[in-house]
C-alpha cells in the first residue's frame, strides 16, 4: 500500500489485530420494470413520432396506446393519447428542438436523427428498429466513454425526460453469430462528446432528473466493415432498495453511502489492494475513490478505486462535509477536537486504518481516542445502526473495515452481519433480496458476513463497533 513519497510515516508498528493493510483482503438482468418503476414524462416534441402509425415506436401496435394509458394513470393530468400537460406543479420538459439542435427539417432531420430523435414517453419503453436502411451517422465515436471505439454505422437516437433522480437501464437483445453488432449510448446532451455511459449490450447509469438522449450505434471493425441491423431496444428505470434516514451523524454517513452519483454500486471504481497490476502510481495510495479535505485542507489524494479503510475514511469525510453544508458550518470548523494533525496520518488516520498506535486498533479507537464518537461494546450491539463504522477479523487470518447495515441472527441471536464497504466482490443494494440487487460488482458494494461456527469466518472477539457523535453536540 504505501510506495513512498516524501509524506512522513511513523516508524514504529506493533503487532495488530486488525490491520486494514496487513493482509490481501483488506485486512483493513432485470428482465423488466414493474409498474412501480414507471415515470411520467412531461412533453416532449411532437415531430418526434407523434405523426407516425402506432407500430413506429413498438412493433406491438399496442404499445404506444399502453404507454399512453400508463402515462394518464400516472398523473392525472394527462392529456389526449397520454401526453402529459404542462400544468403549475409538473413544468413540461425542455424543448428538445431547442438550443444547440438544428431545426427540425424533414429532410435535414429525419425520425430518429439526433435533432429529431424518437420520444419516449413513459418507461418500461421497448422499441424495434433496423438501422441498416437509415441514412448516413453523425456519432463516428463517443469520445467520453470509448473514444477508439469505432461507432461510423448509422444511429437511432431517443430522448427522455426523467423527473426524479433513478438508475437508468438501456438493453439490447444480442444475439451472437448474427453478423449484427449493436452498441448502446446514454448521453446528457444529442452529442457524442456528451456521452455519460455506454455498453455492447446494456448500460446502466445513475441519473438526475432531467433530459436525456439513447444512441443505438453501428459497430464498425478495424476492416471498415460495419454491423448494422434489427435490434429491439428496452428502457426501463430501478430506484432499488437504500439505507434507511437515520439521526445525528449517522444520517449523513448514510446519506453518502446511498449516493450513487459519489459512489456507484456497479464496478465504476474497483476494489485495489495490495495489487501491483492495479494500485495507482501515486506517492502513497490512500484507497480514496475520490480526494479527500478536511478542516479546508486537501489532504488525500483519490484514485477512482478504493480499498477498505480508506473507503470508510472517505465516506466519513464526505458525511462531515454534507453536515457542514446543510448546517452552514465553515469548511475550516474541525469536527470536535479532531486536528488537521491527526488526520493527516496523525493518530486518528493511525486508529482508522490499523497501524502503529495500538494492539487492536479499528474505527472505533480512532473515534474515541479523538473524543469524537465511541465504541458499541458487545452486549450493546442490538442498538447498533446503519452508518455504524465496523472493524472485523476473520479465521483466516484476515479482515475488513466496513459500515454497518444489520445484523443477521439466529433465533434471537447474532450470528453474523450485513455491511458495506469496499470490497473485491459485492452486492449492489443493501438487501439482498432486492429483485434489482445485481451481486459480483467490486468496489462500494454490500456484503454478508456470518461468525465463525455459523458458516462464516468472522470471529465475534475481533468485532469492533464504533460510533460518531453529532457535531452539533460536542
């Protein structure tokens, strides 16, 4: 973990317990939406489809009367065919032929162009198209997402309006050996440069509310030989399962861990420990996603991928800063008595990541060593809560600093625990039973843990919870 650099490090090390660095493992298809899962979408332009036969959008010719009958169920102000009216309380969308867009010239922008791209007007949304026919492409490559990726086959662009923050999935079906090769693109803006994700078969992004564009390109390989042909595209939106609000500072811990724009639970920034092929080449790897202040002071450089401690690090900086945002505190207004000092691979950083400063050293020391928050002790544990910090070691020699989420018991009793963290393989929602719950993701994920004796490694001794105090209290 530490490559050197002209940072001071203590020189002594004891014998730990808990070491987030000691040991490899941090020691430190959803076929469909249901109906919860639609969104109205205010108007969109009426040269998008509106004057098109009914199977132009969906080859059930069905589908758009379906769309429109979910569309007025949804709300209520719906107007004629389930086109959302502009009304006080639900403003209609941007116009999507406005700004940078050229003028909607049926011949300069033919259906399905990205200045007149095929609206969606409610999800689920499936849509059935061959591109082979279309003429020419103006997206040859999407330079944010794939910039060497060649894209020059002809494009299909849709438009969507989203009115609340959701995961956004767009699929293709594939077939291999169809000598048919589709990509598909989420863009913020009808712009390749634009692009927020993309994918051969499905992406999935977390999205704000607002406008958005899908782009259906045309692989091309290295022969110039492009793959153009019939796809049947499906877009539908997950809000999935979150960490429940809590009081005091765990409500800002959860609140940064159930930000996924922060922190996507979908591989985006992967688990890296202790791994030549994957640490960074930087003076000293943190396990930071993203850099990191503290009291005003930038102090910990991110990397886009994370270990343990230093992701449980990070989110309790990024919680602090959100109670200082929502409470009008200065940047500079130190979280109690905790110094820059001790931050800065002082004794606090020492206790949180495991090093030099005690035999079992865990988030909970360096909480209470900072006067900042205290341990659970075990016959505490049933008050434990989300945004807990948890320090926890394994039979095999291993172990882990996670954030709480629960319990798992067995008639009454403790026998393991749910958590998140950054870890080399975990789940995507926080309960497992969620039917959008995608499992094998690295990085900041959720993960179950049963003690040792119940099927498990974890051993119940070795298990440390800590709590941070509100600021507003000390």
């Amino acid at each position: 973990m530490w490559q050197g650099g002209s940072r001071a490090m203590p020189l002594l090390l004891l014998p730990l317990v808990l070491s987030c660095s000691s040991q490899p493992e941090c020691t430190c298809t959803y076929p469909g939406a249901d109906a919860g899962c639609r969104i109205r979408l205010p108007d969109l332009p009426a040269a998008a489809d509106a004057s098109g036969p009914a199977d132009a959008i969906s080859p059930d010719a069905t589908a758009w009367d379906a769309a429109a009958e979910d569309a007025a169920a949804i709300h209520p102000d719906a107007g004629a065919g389930g086109e959302p009216r502009a009304s006080e309380d639900s403003p209609g969308a941007p116009d999507v032929a406005s700004g940078e867009m050229p003028s909607q010239d049926a011949a300069a922008c033919p259906v399905g162009s990205a200045c007149n791209p095929f609206a969606i007007p409610a999800l689920p949304f499936q849509d059935e198209r061959d591109p082979s026919t279309f003429p020419g492409s103006v997206f040859p490559a999407y330079a944010p997402c794939a910039p060497n990726v060649n894209e020059s086959g002809p494009e299909f662009l849709y438009v969507l309006y989203l009115e609340e923050a959701a995961l956004l999935h767009a699929r293709l079906d594939d077939v291999n050996g169809d000598d048919v090769d589709m990509d598909v693109h989420i863009l913020s803006a009808p712009s390749a440069d634009a692009c927020v994700a993309r994918d051969n078969i499905e992406v999935i992004a977390w999205l704000e509310p607002g406008q958005y564009w899908i782009a259906v390109d045309t692989w091309v390989d290295d022969a110039g030989v492009a793959y153009p042909g019939p796809y049947v595209l499906d877009v539908f939106v997950t809000l999935g399962s979150t960490l429940p609000d809590q009081e005091g500072f765990n409500k800002w811990v959860v609140a940064s861990i159930n930000d996924w724009t922060l922190f996507p639970k979908d591989g985006t920034y992967p688990y890296c420990f202790a791994d030549e092929s994957c640490e960074p080449d930087v003076p000293i790897y943190f396990g930071m996603v993203h850099d990191q202040w503290y009291m005003g002071q930038y102090l910990f450089e991110g990397t886009q991928r994370c270990y343990c401690c230093g992701h449980t690090l990070e989110v309790f900086l990024d919680a602090y800063r959100r109670y200082q945002e929502a409470g009008g505190v200065p940047v500079t207004q130190g979280f109690g008595n905790l110094t820059v000092e001790d931050m800065d691979l002082g004794a606090f950083y020492q206790h949180w990541y495991g090093w030099g400063v005690a035999d079992t050293s865990s988030s909970a020391n360096a909480l209470e060593y900072s006067g900042i928050g205290m341990e659970i002790p075990p016959d505490s544990w049933d008050s434990a809560l989300p945004g807990d910090f948890v320090n926890l070691s394994r039979s095999n020699g291993t172990g882990h600093a996670v954030i709480f989420v629960e319990w798992k018991k067995e008639g009454g009793q403790i026998v393991g625990l749910r958590y998140y963290g950054c870890n080399g393989s975990g789940d995507s929602h926080p309960d497992e039973g969620d039917p959008d719950n995608v499992s094998g993701q690295s990085g900041p994920t959720y993960r179950t843990e049963y003690f040792d004796g119940y099927g498990g490694k974890v051993l119940p001794k070795y298990v440390f919870v800590g709590r941070a105090f509100d600021p507003a209290t000390l």
